[in-house]
C-alpha cells in the first residue's frame, strides 16, 4: 500500500523551483536587441510602433473622383444660371440658335452688343402658343415675343420685347 504524500508538498516538483517552471521576478523571454525594454512589462520587451501608413493609390483615385465630381457639379450650376429658366423681369436675352423651335436664349449683360430682347414679365405653369399670348398680353401690355419651356416641373413664361440700345 502507498501513502499519499503531505499536504502542500509537489512530490514531481525539482528542488529549487518554483511551480509552473518560471522563476519569480524574471521575465519569460530574454530581451531581444532592437526593441525597446519596458521595467515593469512581465514581458520584458515592447513591440515597436506599427510604420505608419503612406497615401495608397487608392486614396488618391477616390480623391480625384470626388474633385471631378464636384467639379462637374460646379460647372453645371454656373452654366445653368444664365438660361432662360433663371431669367427675371429686366434680365436681357441672347437668342443663341436660330431654330425657331427652340431659340435657346442665355441671359447677357444690357450693356453688351450680344443683348437682343428684355424680359417684361416671367409667369410660371404651362402655357400653349394661344394662352401664352393671351397672359403676356395682361401681364406685359407692350411684349412682342412669347417664349415658352415646359419639362422637369418648371414650366414658365416669358413675355420678351425687342431690347433699345
């Protein structure tokens, strides 16, 4: 028969050391060259800083794309603001074709040689060629031209006459 051994004893343990194999206080890897050491680190040596990040192509191909984007956004605000549909009353008008079905007048200064008409009246709904006539006549008394543009919900009316210089 075995006895079993005293309490609080390891009877596989070596003389000396302490459980589990590590010593106590040491640290269980030795210092590597190159990093930098940390004193309390049960570890003993700190990992460096990860390198930091450089600008990938990819960052630079989004940018460009929103640059073109906004660019894009740009010009056509400012090439739609001097059309027809941003007229108002006392603009003057350039008609720039010479297609009678539509005109594609673009709003000039009065004072340039370009300037040919000048919007007496701007009404907004849809008009047909015979009420366009009819409501320019009550709004404007003296207007010669009509022009109407229907399309993307901002039907209007401009009731034009010939610009004196």
């Amino acid at each position: 028969m075995t006895t079993p051994p005293p309490q609080g004893e390891n009877p596989f343990a070596q003389q000396g050391q302490q459980p589990y194999g590590q010593p106590q206080g040491q640290a269980p890897y030795p210092p590597q060259p190159g990093f930098p050491q940390q004193a309390n680190s049960p570890y003993g040596a700190v990992p460096p800083a990860p390198p930091s990040r450089k600008i990938s192509f990819k960052l630079i191909k989004n940018i460009v794309i929103v640059l073109a984007v906004i660019g894009v956004g740009v010009a056509y605000f400012i090439t739609s603001q001097d059309n027809a549909s941003s007229a108002a009353v006392g603009d003057c008008m350039h008609r720039g074709s010479t297609n009678d079905n539509d005109p594609d007048l673009e709003i000039v200064e009065c004072s340039s040689s370009k300037a040919q008409y000048v919007v007496l009246a701007k009404v907004k709904g849809d008009y047909s060629a015979v009420s366009a006539e009819t409501k320019c006549s009550t709004e404007a008394k003296d207007f010669q031209y009509t022009y109407t543009e229907t399309g993307d919900g901002s039907n209007f009316l401009l009731c034009l006459k010939d610009y004196a210089k």
